[in-house]
C-alpha cells in the first residue's frame, strides 16, 4: 500500500495529465478553487486520513447568528470610519492559549516585535461562529463571519448563474475529473457553489482592501487564504506568507504546479532548514525571519517535570493507528516506563480506540488544547514520525527517536540530518538503546532560528 507522501506525488501526477487547470473563472482555475475536498477524498478512499479535510466544530446556529451580526457591525465600522491600514493578517483559526491569554502563534509575537503593530488590522474566522476571549491585541481583531457567510448565501442564490455563464468550463471539469475522481451531482452542484462564494468574496473583499487602503497582506498556510490572494494579486498588494509548521515532503496543501498568479508574493520561514520548495513558493522568493514566538515563551514557567522514564508519543491523523498499535507494543515490553500520547488537534480516537488504551495503565491520553511548545517543557524525551513538535522538541534540546517500523515511514532532510541528532527506531528493540541516549544535547538553529525583526521591519 502506497504511503501519504508517495500518494500525493500520484494525485499531482493525475491532475496534470488530466489538465484540471485548463478551465479558468476570473483566470484562475476552477479545479484550484475546489481542489482542497477532492484531494482528501482522494487519500481518503485509499485509507489514508486527510487532516484538512476535517472539521470537529459543533454547528451552533444562534452561534453563528450571533457572531455574524457582530462581524457586520465592525466591519460597518471599518468601511465607514475614517483609519487606514498599512497591513492586513489572517490569522490562524487555532489559537493558543498561554498564561490564560489566547493567541495566534503564528501572528501575534510577530505584531508585538515589529512595526506591523503601528498599523494593522487583524481578520478572524472563528470555529463554528467560536471566538476566544481574553485575546492578545483583541483591539484589532475584526470577525469575518459577515464576510464568509454573505458569500456563501450569495453562492447558493446564484449557483444557476454562474453555472449558465460558465457551463462548457464546468462541463469540461466535471468530465475530467470523473476520470479519477468519484463525482457525484451532488459534487457538481458544490463545485459550482464553491465557485459562486468565490466570486462574491473577491468581489466584496477588492472593496474592503480599497476602502482601507491596504499596502500588504500577511496570512498562515496559502490554502487557508487562497481568496485574498487573488483579491490582492488584483489589486497590487503585496502577500506574505507566514510558514505553518515543518514540511519535509509533499503535501495536499503544497504540492503541484506552480503558477505565480495564484502564490504568495513572498514566504517567511522560521528557520533554514525550511527554506525548501516543499511550499510551492520558489527558493528566491523565500525569507528567514526567525521564530517569534521561541522568544515569547522563554518567560513562561511551568510546574510539571515528568521522570526520565516518562515518554510523549506524537501522533498524526495520517498514524493514528500506527500510533496505537506501537504504543500498546512499547506499553508491553517496557512496562516500567510511562507513554503519554499527544494527538494533533485536528485528530480523535474512535470509542474503540480509547477503550483498548484504558487497559494500559502507563499509556495515558496528553492534554492536546495545551500548547505543544508548552508541553514539551514537561518532557525529556519524544517520539513519533514526521510531526512538526518531533522538530520544535529537538529545536528545544530534547531527545528525540523516530519511528520506522510499524507502518512508519519517517521524510529525511539530508541537508540537516547530521545537526538533527535525530535517534531512528527501527525495531521495537531499539527502543532500550534509545533510552540509553545521553539526554544532555545542543538545539539546533536550523530547525527554528533566532527572530529578526529588523529583516521584517526592512519589509514594511
């Protein structure tokens, strides 16, 4: 059975020899605009678990209502008002909560360090209508609930206009893509949708940049703002994008052709060691501002130590089984030693899962809604496979082992890997030697270096 990475390459390979990105609305390609549920599907239908793809917020109606008129309501006050803006973020939907302040790790410690926080504006798009409060630079935050779901009720409204001016391009799609991907009619009425909100977001966001005469744009993981990179592109602004974790390989999020029209201006990496093309950005086009937030967090205390002999296991949506089985080996041979396990958030164990883990009293489920560079502070040493905390824990002095075995399948940065100190397990057995590791070790640079807010700065 092929693995995660070797699918993704097969599903770009796919996409470019059946042409999807031919057909264009507003020049950009219709496939681009609904990409994102399909890819999953794809992976999904080969038992391949695709974290973008889901979604574990609660529908709450009055919610929703709620947290829509307050969106309308300040952005009332933003076309009306008389302030400008020299930047525009959106933020990250999964915000930390530190020192019982919630934060977006990604954007906040970068406000606080430059000029960005002379003039800045702040858009949120909550989980299910949710905001958190109290929020770092809450001042600046706008909601953009009045925004996604003005679009969203425009797009049903018009689905049988935009069909009926673009027909033969969706026609051309839908025969395509039903060469390799399961369509249903129900998929061709959500392709159109999709493309319907898309039109009417640019449309009213072109007006919102305009009015507020926005000179940058700054936003977490392109997929996640695909629709303010065209309405920026239209308009001149200039985009960067802040990187979203380590990537070490292809990605549904990343991979495939490259088209210039569709990309960020520009991608801001955390360290050296991600400035690679795994981000479909060009190696020219890529800057190393350091991480921020590695310096917010130095002030932060914690209570809890575990013992040497106290291990966290990360896990991923694409291994959770992995995950499971093998923890359940170690809980076995080494029942003297404690495993805690730390899914992703987007991640969650079915009932039987959690009840074949009850019967393991040194397997204990970690507290995932705390902050993994928080966590780690807790622990000595960590396992896992490819998980962006396997880095930031090494980034922090910890000792490290990645699995290889059990379905694992570990990406290799060559470039690093002699300054990774990274222990591979390749056998159950192997683990005992990995407890042997002297524990006392050096954080490499690479992984998360030094911030700078000066080359940010020189930016603005």
């Amino acid at each position: 059975m092929k693995n995660y990475s070797e699918l993704v390459i097969e599903l770009c390979n796919l996409e470019q020899v059946l042409q999807l990105e031919l057909d264009k609305i507003r020049d950009v390609p219709i496939w681009r605009i609904v990409r994102r549920k399909y890819r999953g599907r794809y992976l999904s239908q080969r038992n391949i678990s695709n974290p973008l793809n889901d979604n574990f917020s609660c529908f709450d109606f009055f919610q929703l209502l709620k947290v829509y008129f307050i969106s309308l309501k300040q952005f009332l006050k933003l076309m009306f008002g008389s302030k400008k803006y020299e930047n525009m973020i959106l933020g990250f939907p999964r915000l930390e909560k530190i020192d019982g302040i919630y934060l977006d790790k990604f954007v906040d410690p970068l406000i606080s360090g430059t000029r960005i926080k002379d003039s800045y504006v702040y858009f949120e798009r909550g989980r299910s209508g949710k905001h958190f409060t109290p929020r770092l630079n809450n001042e600046s935050v706008v909601y953009t609930e009045f925004l996604d779901f003005t679009s969203q009720i425009l797009g049903v409204i018009s689905i049988p206009i935009v069909f009926l001016c673009n027909s033969r391009k969706f026609m051309n799609v839908f025969r395509k893509a039903s060469k390799s991907f399961t369509l249903t009619a129900k998929d061709y009425i959500s392709i159109v949708y999709r493309c319907g909100v898309f039109i009417f977001f640019v449309f009213f966001l072109k007006i919102i940049l305009r009015r507020l005469q926005i000179k940058r744009f700054f936003g977490v993981s392109a997929i996640l703002f695909f629709k303010y990179t065209i309405a920026c592109k239209e308009l001149g602004i200039t985009i960067y994008e802040l990187q979203h974790g380590i990537t070490t390989g292809p990605t549904t999020a990343y991979s495939g052709i490259y088209n210039e029209k569709l990309a960020p201006d520009y991608f801001l990496a955390f360290g050296k060691s991600s400035m690679k093309e795994v981000f479909s950005v060009p190696l020219s086009k890529m800057i190393d501002i350091g991480w921020a937030f590695k310096n917010f967090i130095k002030n932060h205390t914690f209570n809890i130590l575990y013992p040497e002999s106290t291990y966290l296991i990360v896990s991923d949506p694409e291994i959770t089984h992995c995950i499971i089985d093998t923890s359940i080996q170690l809980s076995q041979m080494y029942p003297n030693c404690e495993f805690h396990i730390r899914l992703h958030p987007q991640e969650r164990l079915t009932e039987d899962q959690q009840n074949i883990l009850l019967l393991y009293k040194n397997i204990l489920l970690q507290d995932n809604a705390i902050n993994s560079n928080i966590a780690l502070l807790s622990y000595r040493s960590v396992l896992g496979e490819n998980s962006t905390v396997l880095y930031e824990a090494l980034s922090m002095g910890r000792k490290v082992g990645r699995f290889c075995f059990n379905g694992f399948s570990p990406q290799i940065m060559p470039d690093f890997e002699q300054e990774y100190n990274f222990f591979y397990i390749k056998s159950i057995n192997d683990f005992s030697k990995f407890c042997t590791i002297n524990n006392d070790l050096s954080a490499p640079n690479s992984i998360y270096s030094d911030f700078n807010a000066d080359i940010v700065n020189n930016l603005l």
